[in-house]
C-alpha cells in the first residue's frame, strides 16, 4: 500500500466515525423513524436531509474545494456512501450533487457556476436528470428530443420538443438537466446537447408513472415547444455526448450498493434469528452463501478504487460492482420475503407513507416488499445489467 492510499484510508476511516456520530447524535428522530421502517420520504425530507448532509460539509465533500468541496479521494466518496447505506439512512439524492453540479463546474460558463452551484450546495434547486426517451435507454445516442435554436431581437433561445421517461422526482424538480438534439444533419452522437431546464417553463408537462411498489417515483416529461435561453446551453453544442459520458462515470460509484447489501443482509439475519429459534439448515446455508457474495463484492469494490487511485483500472470495475451488487441486493430482498412465510406476502402500499395505520404483516418486516418490488428496478436504471455485462466483456475479457 502506497502512502497516498494508506493516508485516504486513514481519512476514510475518519469520515466513517464522524458519521456513525451524526447518525447518533445530529439525525432527526423523525428521518431516523423514517428510515428505518423503510417508509417512503416525501420532498421535505428530502430537502432536509441534503441540507444536513451539507451542514457537515459532505453533500458536496468530492466537489474541489474552489466550488466548496472537500477534494475527497475516490475512498472517502465509497466510505461516505457506504457507510450512510449500512446506517439504512436515506438516498443521498444525486442529481444536484453528484450528476449536474460536477458537469457544470467542469464544462459550465463562469454565469452558470455562479448561479446554479451554490443551490446545488444547499439543495434550494431539486434537479432531475433528462437522459431517458422512449427508445431510447440503453441505446441513449438514439433520443429524438429536439432543440431547434431561434435568434430574435428579444433574445436568442432554443425550442425543445420531445418526450423524457422514467425521470426520478421530475414531479419535485426546479430543474432538469437534459440531453437534446440541436441538428438533424450531423452523425447520431455529435448531435447531442445538454441543456438546463426550468422545469416552470410553459410547455413542460409531468406525468406520473405509478411503480409496482405503489408509489410515484417516476415520471413521463412531455417538453412542447419548450423555450430555453441559450445561455443554459451548458458547453459547446454538439458536445453534449462528452459531458453525458462523464456525468455517467460519475453515477458509476460503487459505494452505495455495496452498503445497502450489507444493511439488507444484516436485516435479514435479524429475520432469520427472530422468526425461528434456530434457522433451518437450508436457511443457514442461503444467508451463508449470500454473506460470501457479499465479501466477494465489498473486496471486489476495494480493489476497484483502490485500482481507480492508481490508475490501473481496467474501466469495467463499476459496472462490474452494479451487476453483482445490485443481483446480490435483489437475492437477500427475496430471501427475507421467503424468512417470513406468509408474512411476507402482506403489504399494502399505504403503508410506506408515514402516519398510516399500523402496518400489515410483522413489525420488523416494515418495508421489506417495498423494498423488493422498488429494486427489482435496480437491475435496469443506472445501466441495465446486460449493458454491464458487455461493458465488463469488453474491459476485462477484452471481447
Ligand atoms: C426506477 C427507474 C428510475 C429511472 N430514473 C431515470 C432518471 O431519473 N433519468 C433518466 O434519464 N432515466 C431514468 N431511468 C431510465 C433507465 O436509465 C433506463 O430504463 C435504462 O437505461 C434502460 O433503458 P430502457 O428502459 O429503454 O430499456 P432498453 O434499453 O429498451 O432495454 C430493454 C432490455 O434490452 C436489453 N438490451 C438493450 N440493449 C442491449 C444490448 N446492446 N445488449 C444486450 N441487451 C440489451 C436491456 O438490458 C434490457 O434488458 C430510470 C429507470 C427506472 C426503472
């Protein structure tokens, strides 16, 4: 281990006991409730928990400090979403602070690092991310959404129309970053732009889609004849695949996934121990061999940063960890369903709301098929696992 690496695991170990405190001592009772009776959070929590974040000074912790960051090294980006996930605290929401405000203070104008970093910070802005069209997910290059530049003697702007899918909380955002064609002539990827949308510009129309889990995450955005000032024009046009790329390699960290399969699997050995005396043998070898994926992947994501600090990843490590910890996620959610028997079964969607009736089912299996049917999704958004499969095919296998 080089000194690099061996003074980020010391701050990284740092960083874990500082917010094992806050966990402790600073997170209000009512998010800690939330949270750990997996019940869903409302915008206001949401709010209220990114401002925390950024009280301490972690919302935004691996920005560079000239825009407030902390610098952190790629190990106190992992210890920071990791440990959070293993406390089962809420999602740090990330498409302020870890997807637009990067792109922005890397590829954005002097104007709109001013105006749109600072309520990134704060979380005054709620952003979401604009990628995803009806046909195209996977094959993202292939959106149709068009911004057609209009020059007037009132101002010079773009005319977007088209359609967005899936957008997370699009119903809560004061802004969407988005990816759009600004030309018809030019080859699929040179084609895209990214721009910022004020999601209260006329035109803009958000439609829930309800997901199997009984809740609204996300939405269908219909954009018609959409005007944005050319100013929110973010880079050159025509660049917009560039930033979309490096946007994606950020939303590649490891550290969340890694920490929610080991607070799922630490639940479901509480299950195990709680609903029967001894485990039945088959049980205990499931919970077993699910434990040995586990330490396969968190030594698999140690190495992959630790690799990454270096420079001598292969560039498939993320999708590597996403495939198997999002695989391993959903196998520990199924056998937690299975631990409880019929229990199991009974869920009404009402339930995850705070503030409703008692919930159906054991007082410890809260939010435990929310969980399973919400993260079924976990194989298909951030890069479905086929995608991941190819990407680590051709990274590692080098097919
Ligand atoms: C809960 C949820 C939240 C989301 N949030 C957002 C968001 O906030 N913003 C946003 O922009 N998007 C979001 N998405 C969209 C997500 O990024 C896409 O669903 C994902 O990229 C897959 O695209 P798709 O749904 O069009 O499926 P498709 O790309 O049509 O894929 C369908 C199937 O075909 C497989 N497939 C496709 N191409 C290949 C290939 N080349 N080789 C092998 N198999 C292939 C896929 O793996 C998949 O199994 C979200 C999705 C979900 C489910």
């Amino acid at each position: 281990m080089n000194e690099q690496t061996s003074e980020a695991r010391e701050r990284a170990q740092a960083l874990r006991s500082a917010i094992r405190r806050f966990y402790d001592e600073v997170l209000p009772p009512d998010l800690k409730l939330k949270s750990k009776h997996h019940q869903v959070l409302d915008k206001a929590d949401y709010v209220q928990w990114m401002r925390l974040l950024n009280e301490q000074g972690w919302a935004i912790g691996h920005w560079p400090g000239e825009y407030g960051g902390q610098a952190w090294s790629l190990l106190e980006r992992f210890a920071f979403e990791d440990q959070f996930a293993r406390l089962g605290c809420p999602w740090i929401i990330p498409f302020g602070v870890k997807y637009v405000g990067p792109v922005i203070y890397t590829f954005g104008s002097p104007a709109q690092k001013a105006r749109f970093l600072p309520r990134i910070a704060t979380t005054e802005d709620f952003w979401a991310q604009g990628y995803s069209e009806p046909g195209a997910g996977s094959d993202l290059a292939a959106l149709r959404t068009e911004a057609i530049r209009v020059d007037t003697s009132e101002g010079n702007h773009y005319v977007i129309n088209g359609q967005k899918v899936w957008t997370t909380y699009a119903q809560w955002a004061d802004w969407m970053f988005c990816l759009v064609k600004t030309t018809r002539d030019a080859q699929a990827q040179k084609a895209i732009s990214f721009l910022l949308v004020d999601m209260k510009s006329p035109g803009v129309t958000v439609k829930p889609i309800p997901t199997m889990d009984g809740y609204r995450h996300v939405n269908e955005v219909w954009l018609d004849n959409v005007r944005v000032p050319v100013d929110n024009l973010v880079g050159a046009e025509g660049e917009g695949w560039t930033y979309a790329k490096f946007l994606l390699k950020n939303e590649r960290t490891a550290g969340a996934i890694v920490g929610m399969a080991w607070h799922a699997l630490d639940r479901l050995k509480g299950l195990a121990r709680q609903h029967s005396a001894v485990p039945s043998a088959r049980l205990q070898a499931r919970i077993g061999e699910l434990e040995l994926r586990f330490l396969a992947l968190e030594e698999a994501a140690y190495q992959a940063v630790e690799a990454m600090m270096r420079g001598t990843d292969h560039g498939a490590e993320a999708s590597l960890i996403k495939l198997r910890g999002t695989e391993l996620y959903q196998d520990i959610a199924e056998a937690a369903i299975d631990t409880l028997g019929f229990a199991g079964i009974a869920y009404d969607p009402a339930d995850v709301h705070a503030g409703a009736h008692p919930p159906l089912g054991p007082d410890d299996a809260e939010g435990i098929i929310k969980d399973h049917l919400y993260n079924r999704a976990a194989t298909i958004f951030g890069g479905a696992s086929e995608i991941q499969r190819n990407i680590v095919a051709k990274g590692v296998l080098g097919l």
